[in-house]
C-alpha cells in the first residue's frame, strides 16, 4: 500500500482524529487548564469487573461504588464508554468518579478488542460488537443485587456515542442515553468531517483495503491506520494537535500493561471500513420517549455530529453546547465538563 494513499486515509477516514482537515480552533494556551483524566476520588469504592457479552467474549471493566452507599438497598447505575481507540482509563473513568460521587452506581468498561476486554485482532472495528458490550453491561448490572435494574442509563463519550445510541435503539432497558462530545463513526468513516470525502475516494479507499485483506490472509503483517499522530511540529493541524495533546502526553497517554502506547487509537486498516456500514442515527427517534442528552463544545470540530443526532432525535431531548469548549477539552478538563448538567439529567430520569 503506497504512502501516498495511507497519508490520505489518516486524513480522511477515521473518527478518533480525522486529522488535518482543517476543522476545529486553533490550539489554545489554555488547552490544559483543569485537566484531570487521572482523577482519583476519595470517596468511592473501586473493583474491576468482567462478564461475557452475547458473543462469548470477555468485557472487561471498573465498578465504582459510592462509599455511603446500601447496598441492601436498589440503586440507579450508568455505564460509560471510552473514546473510539481509547481505553477505560482515558477520560471514561473520570467521569464516572465524578457521577459516582453524586450517589451513582457507574461501570466503565473497555469496548471488545480494546484495553483489557477480549478480541481478536487487537484494535479491530466492530460497530455491532461494540453496541452489544453496552447491552452485555446492562446484563450485569442487572443482575446485581443492589442495582434496580430499571434505573440503569449509558454514557457514551467520542464514538461511544454512537455504540451507545446503537445499543439503546434496541435494547429498552436502557432508559436515559447521554452523549459528550460524540462521533458518528459511520458518517466520519464514509464522509470525513463536513462531508470532505468524495464518493471517488470512498470508492478508492475501499479498493485499496480490500486488497490489503489478501496480504493479511496470506500472513502479512497486520496494517493499522488513522488514530493519533506520535509526534507534532509547525506544519501540523489543529486536530493532530489536539489530539496528540491528550493521547501522546502524560496527561491521558495509558496503555492497559504500561508498555508502549505505538498502537494506541490505532484501528486495523481491513476492519476500519466496517464503520462505512454503520449508520447510529438511523431510526434514533425511536428511542423516545426515554430521554437523550447531546453535550458538545462550542468549538468541538465533532459539533456537527451531536447536532445530526439531535435533529433527528424525538422528544425528550436536549442540545447542551459548552461555551469554549473543543473536542478534546470535554474528555478531561473538569473546569468545563458540565458534571451538574450530566448529573441533573440521570436523577431525574433514572429516579
């Protein structure tokens, strides 16, 4: 496969970074201000969990209690997904912290073939997968004595948005959706940020995978695309930026084992087009009348994809944009992470 094509993969078909294309703010002074993806809270318990979603394979995950909380006594709970490419540690556990401080019972898991979850290969792309660990979570959660099964709502952060309106469009047990900062992993795969993708270079950038399908059939070495940059200079985008800023930095770079975060954000080339299959937002209105909420920045390059979902989303639902907020910023930066808002919205829909 030529560089020349890889160069305009990375820069057009994935969601994680859909980098230099020219969208989004410029890198801000601030970018860092109240950055805290490592938050640990004194006042919740914590224990990794696994359980097996529909498929046999094992999800991994991290409970976190409250620790005033009865557990003789049924209480509402929230499942939390990663950034696409992500793992739980990156900005998922950080929120669910924060909302297990507000009396919450919240599992963040690691999406199959992802951080400590089973799959194989590492890093492949499973739309469907992905939806069914969401489903597979409400089966244990469900099931645990002190969780009133009918109080469980989802959290989906980046891509995880979508899996998790993917999930909730058929599975009704789950009763509130929230999303932050959000990615249509199937329009970003088939257009690229503000419909940049031609239908030519769709077409061509389909051909040139499924050949590569041939060499990784006849034992080549796997191909990985997209994702995160590994290093930055004057010449790089806004979004390679702000994305190396968070991923390639001690402030959310992580890997399950602690070794070398080179693949990390990093999906399989032959499987990344698997997303151009999926469309989240097909059908969202029949969510209703369980709630949705939209949380997106300002100034978040991902802005147009929660904007869809709400347009097409039937009541009860909500756009909360934040003031000054890119993509980014609202994976970790507590000073702006509408924590109240998120809060507000499950007890009042999970009560």
């Amino acid at each position: 496969m030529s560089r020349s094509f890889l160069s305009f993969f990375k820069k057009t078909a994935v969601g994680i970074a859909l980098i230099s294309m020219g969208a989004g703010s410029s890198l801000r002074a601030d970018t860092v201000s109240g950055a805290d993806n490592f938050y640990k809270s004194s006042r919740v318990n914590q224990e990794k969990v696994t359980f097996q979603n529909q498929y046999r394979m094992k999800v991994t995950g991290n409970l976190f209690i409250p620790k005033n909380m009865k557990r003789n006594t049924k209480n509402p709970a929230i499942i939390i997904g990663h950034p696409m490419g992500a793992v739980k540690e990156q900005s998922s556990n950080l929120y669910a912290q924060k909302l297990a401080e507000q009396g919450f019972v919240t599992l963040t898991i690691d999406l199959s073939f992802w951080g400590e979850s089973e799959g194989e290969p590492r890093n492949a792309v499973s739309p469907d997968i992905y939806s069914e660990d969401f489903s597979a979570a409400v089966d244990y959660l469900g099931t645990r004595s002190f969780i009133d099964k009918n109080k469980i709502g989802v959290l989906g952060i980046c891509g995880s948005g979508s899996f998790a309106i993917s999930a909730a469009k058929i599975d009704s047990r789950i009763k509130a959706v929230a999303t932050v900062s959000m990615y249509d992993m199937g329009t970003a795969s088939r257009s690229a940020l503000n419909n940049s993708m031609s239908l030519e270079q769709r077409k061509n950038l389909i051909a040139k995978v499924s050949e590569q399908r041939y060499v990784e059939f006849n034992g080549g070495p796997t191909e990985y695309t997209g994702g995160t940059v590994h290093k930055i200079d004057e010449n790089s985008s806004p979004i390679e930026k702000e994305f190396y800023e968070f991923y390639r930095t001690p402030r959310g770079e992580y890997t399950p084992d602690g070794s070398s975060p080179e693949l990390t954000t990093h999906p399989t080339l032959t499987s990344i087009v698997k997303f151009m299959n999926f469309y989240p937002f097909n059908d969202i209105e029949t969510i209703s009348p369980r709630p949705m909420l939209f949380i997106t920045g300002d100034q978040a390059h991902s802005k147009e994809f929660s904007e869809d979902a709400y347009r097409r989303a039937a009541e009860p639902k909500e756009l909360y944009i934040v003031p000054g907020a890119g993509h980014v910023d609202l994976y970790d930066r507590v000073n702006l992470i509408p924590f109240d808002k998120l809060t507000n919205f499950f007890k009042t829909n999970l009560k």
